[in-house]
C-alpha cells in the first residue's frame, strides 16, 4: 500500500518541537560547515560526509525513535539522527577527529556511528562501512523485540521497533532485499527509512530502481505499507514519518518511507559534483529543507537560533581538540572477550548467566553416537536450559537439517525458537548478528561452507564489531558449517577452506574430528562470549571412526586445547577434522611412534601442545585438507620455524590439498585428497633425512 503525502497549505500544530529541530540543523550544518571549510584542510579530519539536505528527517526520525528497546541501524550520513538521540556534540566530532571516546576511540572511520544507550532511549546498532550492511542486523533485532516481548515476557520490548536508514543507491544491495523479505514474509517491526537524494555517489537513481522510485516499485508487496513524500517540507516529512512509525508500532507489519531529500554536497569532501549541470545544482539548493525551515520563524529567533548552534559547535570544537589521542597501548585489546571487562551491548554476558554446571571430563553413557546425534543433543540441552538461544537456517525446521543434524528440535521447542529461513546466507548471519545486539544467542546454520560466500560481509563485520567499538558492542553467535568431501566430492559442497576464518579477525574456529569433542565444542561456543565458527565435516557425520559415547551434557572442551590421539617419540603430526583418521590409519599401517595431536580448534591453536610434542619427537608433519598455499598448516609451520628452530632435526613437512577444487569423480578425488598411505610415505621420507 502506497501513500503519497503533500504538504498543508498552512502551518499545523504537531507534536514535534520545531524549535528543538531547527537548532539541531543549524548545529549540523555548523559542524559541516567547521569541518569543510577549516578541519578536513588542515588534515584533522580525513573522511567528511555531509549531511547537509538531509537532515529534517533524520532529526523527526529521532524524536519519533522513544522507546526503551527502539534501534535505528544507520549509514554514513546519518549524524542528525545521532545528535537527535542525545550524542553530544563534542562526542560527534571527536568521532572524525580521531580522539579518545568518540564511536570507537579512534579505531574507525569518524562516520561510523553506533551508541549503547541515547537519550531517547533507543540503541543505534553497530554501522558498518559497507552500503546495504546495516539492513540484515537491524531485522535481527526486530524479531528478536518479539521474541523477547511474546517468548520471553519482557515488558521492556513492548511497542519497540527497529528502523533503519539507508539512501537509494543502498536499495539496490543483497542487504536490503534479504532484510526486505524477511521482515515482510515474517511481519516484522521494522520501518525501512530510504532518503533518496537522486545519486549513489555519482550513479544517478534509474541505475539503482527503474523508475528511480523504489516506493513505487514496492506497491505491490504484500504486508509492507509505503508513504511516499518529500524530505525538505517539515509538516509533511513529519506527517509521513508519524505515520509509518505509527504503523509499525501498532503490529501492522513492516513500512517503508521514503523522502525525496537534495544532497547539497558532494557524496563526499573529495567530490565536486562535476558531474551535476548547474541548473540541477541552483534547483536542489532552492529545495533545501534549511529554508523551509526557517520560514516557521521569526528573522529574530532564527538569528538566535544560528548565534546559538554556532557558539555550541565553537564550544564542543575546542573541547574535542582538547582531548587526548587514543592510547596506542590498548590497540590490541577487544579482538576478543577481555575477562575483566564486558561489553555494554550484545550477547548474553551482560546479563550474567547462570549455566548448568560444566566439566572437561566426559560423563559417558552407553549411546555411541555419530557427529550429528552428538551436535543434535547438545543443541537439545542448550535449547531446553537457556531459554535466549535460538536455531535456524535453511531447512533446519521440520525436515530436521539437510545432513539431520536438527531433526526433532523444532517439534520439542517451537518455530519461535527453531525455525527456517529464506534462501540468503547474507540475511540468516546479519539475522544473527542483530539478535546477538538483542542479547540472544543465536545458532546459524549455513548449509555447506561454500554458501557462505554472499555472507561474508557480514561474517567479517560481525567478527570485528567489538574492537571497532572499542568493546561498546559484542555480536557473539554461532555458524554451523558443514564442509568437506563424503563419499564423493565437487568444487561447491565439499570446500572446507577453514583458514579464511582462522584470518577473519574476532572469530574464534572449532573442527571437531570426533562426537564426543563435537559435543564439547559446540557447548563451550555457545556459552561463550565471541562468535565462532562450527565446522562439521560431511565424510564424519556418520562415520564409524568418528563415533563416540555420548559425553554427557556437562562436557564441555576449552577453546585452544588440543588433544592428543596417539603417544610416541618419533614424530609429531598435527592435523585436525576428517584428516584425524587419516594421520592414526598412517601410524597403524606403519607402526611408527608418533604424537598424533588433534587441534580441535585452529583459532586459538594449541600452539604450546605442538612445542612440547616436538621438543620430544624434533620431528613435525602437518596434515590437513584445506589447499596446500597458504593454508593454516603453514601459520604452524611458521611458529615451529620461528620458535621451536632449535629442537628440529629435520625440515617441517606439510601433506595437503593441492591448489584445486575438489573433483567429483571418486577416483579422481581419492587422488588429491590426503590419505593414510601418503602420510604414511612422508612419515618414512621425514624419519629417513
């Protein structure tokens, strides 16, 4: 349903204060102003965006955004909003100046904005710096308003929505058409806010929408109300706004407004706008809701209204340059949780959890299960004691998973708790990672690693949010992967590929080669308090070496301790996954003393388990089945060489992949994949040197 508005012939009384808008436009346009013409010459500010055209929505957003658990999910032109929120705007400019406090304490771009609590109440979700990320986390949130308000009974979240800002270029993303369709086909609180300026960066809009107009182009979604206007009036933008703010509160489903705004400046400092005829430039200047503002006062107050934005810029100005540069010395701390020190927002740790109670040592009972029953169970018990962890993805509802792993657990706990998703990696972790903000812990599954790809964005996003905010915000979820060949192999399900994650900043990587350790590692993940990466190898779901008894449901294994599957003195072999079975058929075909040390998890790595083996064996073979360059068998390699140089007695080996996709012929797998005989034939030739 579209609804077109248009301004009142006279002025009406809304319940807005004019007054307090005009201010907050006037400082916006002050603190741009302070930075284009002084700040950004003088090279104290690198990255400048303005804001100027578009702000009267933004600061009317704002002032409608009032709830306890209301979020806005921002982008780069987006400071109006937070200073209607209550950022001061001191903070606002030490953010691009680089100084201590500020977004991220010097960390990120000065544009990148998030804020734990504002004085309206609402949250600003961590922004990324890429167009469209913002879309998927924030509908994360607004299903996770419902789940707290329905599931959980938390009065806070009544009436709460989630509202997210973008401009039109970003209507064109994977973002914005996965939050799309989750918030419709799901009815979500969401108030999609799209200020179309007419450009994305130079684009013009026809390259974005045909027609240029993505409310026209949305008429016909079911379960999305749209209103359609103008930017620049202020009666009307209010109107509108009200309105579809007012509808998504009311439980109607999801609204879209858009406002036509002028972009009165270049995308950014660095851009003249060459590229516009002066005509269109003398017509968007003319639009500039500033004017039409200033029309709803006297020349007396508007005079002081100017005197007084200027005098807080000049104040807030000094006050921000006052203050100190970051300290160097912190710059390595928030890659992952600090003991000592939780975050303000995101994951349950800040709600100090009790869980049941937890042991490293197995209580096993006589069920010897498979990798999937194993996973299956724990998943039970953490849904069954911990009420905010939630399970979902494609087909994991009634059909159980397409490798089982989750069959049953949406009949025993509910589609509110297990449920499946469209088809969009990008929309099931940016999903996650908005209910993670919300305190939830969720549990993603992505059918087969190479789907993860259009996800990636938000997988490294997610990973780097709590050191880009300096531990303000924390996203910790969990990613089930499963990976690898099984009986057969092909380039687009058997990946593994797990040292992209090993690299990806903030993720902690588990690869269990076992149940028992599948249980173990699972569990710690999901009481943990950083994102990790579940790998789960296809050829050991069902495999007999793999089987194990059923630990019990306190195991649990630490993240970063390894463990050893065989005992000698001659050689150390370090592998992990599928590739375990392989390294222990070597050692019993050759009846070679080996230390055979499975990783279990390769961020952290046991790096002082593999010292202390071959301080013993001076001897080390690495077996894995990602590809040979580059692969996390040479960061292995790299520590021995460095820091166990003087213990070795022969060169550091590795048995890998080659650099190919995996074949899907079987013979022609069996002859690249790593297998017993051609670890058992590097064994011998290290021995032999």
């Amino acid at each position: 349903m579209s609804k077109t508005a248009t301004a009142p012939k006279k002025k009406k009384e809304t319940a807005i204060d004019w007054k307090e808008i005009a201010l907050k436009m006037l400082i916006s346009r002050a603190m741009d102003d302070l930075e284009e013409n002084k700040l950004v010459p003088e090279k104290k500010v690198l990255y400048q965006f303005s804001a100027r055209g578009h702000e009267l929505g933004q600061l009317i957003l704002a002032h409608l955004l009032d709830k306890p658990k209301d979020s806005a999910s921002a982008y780069y032109r987006s400071r109006p909003l937070m200073i209607g929120l209550g950022l001061s705007v001191e903070d606002a400019l030490s953010a691009p100046l680089t100084r201590s406090g500020g977004y991220s304490d010097g960390r990120d771009i000065g544009v990148v904005c998030n804020m734990p609590k504002s004085d309206r109440g609402c949250v600003v979700l961590p922004m990324a710096g890429d167009v469209g990320a913002q879309y998927t986390p924030a509908v994360g949130w607004a299903q996770s308003i419902e789940y707290h308000a329905k599931t959980l009974k938390n009065k806070e979240y009544k009436d709460s929505i989630a509202a997210i800002l973008g401009g039109d270029a970003s209507v064109a993303t994977n973002g914005f058409w996965s939050a799309l369709t989750i918030a419709t086909t799901q009815k979500l609180p969401v108030l999609f806010y799209i200020e179309d300026n007419g450009y994305g960066i130079s684009v013009t809009s026809e390259y974005q929408t045909p027609g240029k107009n993505i409310a026209e182009n949305l008429a016909s979604f079911k379960n999305l109300d749209i209103w359609d206007g103008s930017g620049t009036d202020p009666e009307e933008a209010f109107k509108l706004l009200k309105a579809g703010t007012d509808h998504v509160r009311s439980r109607k489903g999801p609204a879209l407004v858009r406002l036509t705004v002028p972009r009165l400046n270049g995308h950014s400092y660095q851009d003249n706008q060459a590229y516009k005829d002066e005509k269109l430039v003398k017509k968007e200047q003319a639009n500039d809701p500033l004017k039409a503002m200033k029309k709803m006062f006297s020349d007396k107050e508007w005079k002081a209204l100017e005197k007084e934005a200027q005098k807080i810029v000049d104040k807030s100005a000094e006050a921000a340059l006052n203050r100190p540069l970051p300290d160097a010395s912190k710059i390595k701390k928030y890659v992952f949780s600090e003991p000592d020190e939780v975050q303000e927002i995101g994951g349950i740790r800040p709600s100090n959890p009790e869980f049941p109670a937890s042991s490293e040592e197995p209580n096993p009972d006589k069920r010897r299960i498979n990798i999937g029953e194993a996973i299956n169970l724990a998943l039970d018990y953490e849904l069954k004691t911990n009420p905010k962890v939630l399970v979902f993805g494609e087909d994991v509802g009634m059909k159980g998973g397409v490798h089982a792993v989750t069959m049953g657990l949406q009949t025993k706990y509910g589609q509110d708790r297990v449920f499946d998703t469209s088809l969009s990696e990008e929309g099931i972790i940016g999903r996650a990672v908005g209910m993670a903000y919300a305190g939830l812990m969720p549990v993603a599954e992505i059918q087969f690693r190479k789907y993860a790809d259009p996800a990636m964005e938000q997988l490294n996003n997610c990973g780097t949010t709590r050191w880009r905010t300096a531990n303000r915000f924390a996203a910790p979820i969990v990613v089930r992967m499963p990976g690898g060949f099984a009986k057969v192999g092909d380039p687009w399900h058997s990946v593994t590929n797990e040292v992209m994650f090993a690299h990806a900043i903030g993720w902690q990587v588990a690869f269990p080669s076992n149940a028992q350790d599948a249980v173990g590692l699972i569990r710690s993940a999901m009481r943990s308090d950083n994102p990790t990466m579940f790998f789960e190898h296809r050829n050991l779901n069902d495999n007999r070496y793999a089987r194990r008894p059923y630990p019990g449901d306190e195991f649990v294994v630490p993240f970063g301790k390894a463990n050893l599957l065989r005992e000698g003195s001659d050689i150390t072999l370090v592998t992990w996954g599928a590739m375990c079975e392989a390294c222990e058929g070597a050692v019993d075909e050759t009846r070679i003393s080996a230390d055979v040390i499975d990783l279990r998890t390769i961020m952290p790595w046991d790096k002082e388990a593999v010292l202390n083996s071959i301080k013993k064996t001076n001897k080390c073979l690495i077996v894995h089945e990602d590809a040979m360059t580059a692969g996390f068998g040479a960061e292995i390699a790299a520590v021995l060489a460095s820091e166990g140089f003087s213990h070795l007695d022969a060169p550091v080996e590795r048995i890998a992949m080659p650099d190919i996709p995996l074949p899907h012929n079987v013979p022609l797998m069996e002859s690249v994949v790593p297998n017993a005989e051609r670890i058992a034939e590097k064994m011998k030739e290290i021995l032999a040197f």
